[in-house]
C-alpha cells in the first residue's frame, strides 16, 4: 500500500491569520512547525496501518515549508517548485491512497483563510459547471492517475463542501470556523493525535480495497473569474483561454491534470502585476 499525503498550512490546527502563512515572521516558523506534525502524525498512522511507502508532498506556497528533521525516516518528502503536477506532486509514483492534510475552503467561501489557489488574483473557479477549490481539483487529479482520495482534514466549512466530492473519504475536523480569520481549534498535540489515529484506521479500512481504476481522459470546461479586470486583461493574453466578461475567463482541457497546470500557469503569471 503506497500513500501519498498532500499537506498544506491553512486548514493546520491553530491556524488562523495571513501572517501565520507566510514567511518571514515567527508566527510562520511557529505554523510551518505544527504543519510538519501533522504531516508526520499522518505518515505514522499510515505506516501503523499497514503503509509500505509512503510520500508527503509540500503543498502550500513556495513548497518549501515542511522541516524534514521532524519526520520518520522511512518518508519521502516531495519539496519545491515548479513541478508539473503542483499539490499533487508525488502521483507519478503512483500511490494507492491519497491524504489531504490541512487543507481548506475554496474562494468566497466563510472557511478559514479560504482562498482557491491564488488568492490575490483568482476569485472563484468552477470546473463543469460547479464552483471548486484545491481539494476538488487536486483530488480529481490524483483519481484521474488512479489513486484514492481516503482522508481529509481541515476546518468544518472545508469538510461540509468537499465530502461530497469524494463520499468515500474520511473526514477529521481539526478547527471550527467563526469566520475568515477566527474560530475554535483543537491544540496541535490534540490533532496530531487524532490524524494519526484517523490515518491508521483508513489504511487499514482501505487495505482489501482494489486499486481504483484511472479515469478515462474527458473533456473539462473550466472558469476562472479574477479578483480585477486588471487581472482578466492578463489572463486573457493567453490564445487558449476565452473572455467571458471583464473579470471571467473559460478554457477547455482533455484532462483534469490539463486544468490543473494551466491554473498553475495562470498563477505564475500573475506576479507580474505585483
């Protein structure tokens, strides 16, 4: 049994404010240190419940964020930027089962520090139709290379709008949202333990299942409403992409990964208004 686990910061315990997730600041080495735990209280659970290999991917900001000295030695971190496959680095190596650890809420959403990939620029995505965040992308992603969505943990908001996307997943709710940037955590010692116990009985749960089958590539329409026209105007240099109206923007893609990496592309850009 291979697992991958893609660990971001804002759905982290004890998480709540910008300046906890970016660097530069010691509230950022105090988050990134809890992040690492987390991660590596669901790499133990794993391994418990009968894991061979497993792999955690780097997944929030510049990549670079976990501290490998806090981790068991039998695990692979997967670190830095770019990479193809973004958040869900670590597919190519084709993983049974995948874990989304402190993730959180899509954009315009009242989860905490909800955003959808980038929140300076991007507004709202929505994928056939229906508004997504990362976890919706990325998980889809990581089915369509045949790998299974089993565990998820992050704040309630998070929870109630990707379970059902994946309603085979297990869901650990380490924080309550009150609201963008406030709410009720549990302690980071108090979630750790619960990941890695939630970690170890998915494993277990997931050992006599087959692995899933990869998903047939498909036709996606993806739309991408931008935080400005400023933005749109941007975007819109892009031959494949087709303006919608001054802040909307649609693209199609024979695959998810397609969608993913010109998200991923469009994000990079962005800094050039910066």
């Amino acid at each position: 049994m291979k697992v991958l686990i893609s660990t971001d910061i804002e759905g982290i315990a004890g998480v709540f404010h910008p300046e906890q997730v970016r660097a530069g600041n010691g509230e950022y080495e105090q988050a990134r240190r809890w992040m690492s735990r987390e991660a590596n209280a669901a790499a133990l659970g794993a391994f418990e419940g009968g894991a061979t290999q497993v792999w955690i991917n780097d997944s929030h900001g510049g990549f670079r964020n976990l501290l490998p000295d806090l981790f068991d030695p039998r695990v692979r971190l997967v670190l830095g930027k770019p990479r193809t496959l973004g958040m869900m680095a670590g597919l190519e190596a084709t993983p049974d089962v995948v874990f989304m650890i402190g993730y959180h809420a899509r954009a315009q959403s009242r989860g905490i520090l909800a955003h959808t990939i980038n929140s300076a620029a991007f507004a709202r995505v929505t994928l056939d139709g229906e508004e997504t965040g990362e976890a919706g992308l990325y998980g889809r992603l990581a089915e369509e290379r045949g790998a299974r969505v089993a565990l998820l943990t992050g704040d309630d908001v998070f929870g109630a709008e990707t379970l059902p996307v994946f309603p085979g997943a297990r869901f650990l709710c380490v924080k309550t949202a009150h609201g963008y940037s406030s709410g009720v955590t549990e302690t980071p010692t108090a979630a750790c333990e619960a990941i890695q116990l939630a970690a170890r009985e998915t494993i277990e749960g997931a050992a006599s299942l087959d692995r899933m089958p990869k998903l047939s590539r498909a036709e996606h329409r993806c739309e991408l409403r931008a935080q400005s026209s400023a933005y749109a105007d941007l975007f819109g240099q892009w031959p494949a992409l087709e303006r919608i109206d001054a802040v909307t923007l649609a693209f199609d893609g024979p695959c998810i990964e397609h969608v993913v990496r010109t998200l991923n592309c469009l994000s990079a850009m962005s800094f050039m208004l910066r």
